[in-house]
C-alpha cells in the first residue's frame, strides 16, 4: 500500500522505521507521507528546509483534491 501511495501506508513504515532506530528513513517516510497529504507532520525532526518544502507540497496535494464538484457535495452535507 505504502508504494501505491498511500500516505497512512507511509506513516506507519515511519513508526516502524524509527522504532527500529532507523530515523533518518523514517522522516523520509514521513515526509512522503505528508507529500501524499497526510496531515500532521511537524517540525523540529527535520530541517526547516525540509519542512517547508513538505508543507508546499502538502498544500499542492491538498489543492490538487479540491474541485467544484466536491465543493458541492460538501456544502449539501452540511445541509443535512
């Protein structure tokens, strides 16, 4: 799942990564993850420069999922 791209997939190779001792892989996980949109990736493991460009690239994947249509559905959900 984790190379299909599933960024949950990712996120739990991360745990098992760092659990192993294996950090430097795991924050690579992570922030493949975020990459995907998973959310809640935070600083302070990485460099700033590695965060920032996880969170550009988190909210280019977060806008890459936004259209009319689910705009739409969204706002009928909320109706109800």
């Amino acid at each position: 799942a984790a190379i299909g791209g599933n960024p949950y997939a990712r996120h739990n190779l991360a745990i098992v990564e760092g659990k192993s001792g294996r950090y430097e892989r795991a924050m690579k996980h992570d922030i493949v993850a975020a990459n995907l949109g998973r959310e809640g990736f935070k600083a302070g493991v990485v460099s700033k420069e590695d965060f920032a460009a996880t969170l550009r690239a988190h909210q280019a994947a977060m806008d890459a999922t936004k259209s009319a249509q689910r705009e739409e559905a969204e706002a009928g959900r909320r109706v109800m």
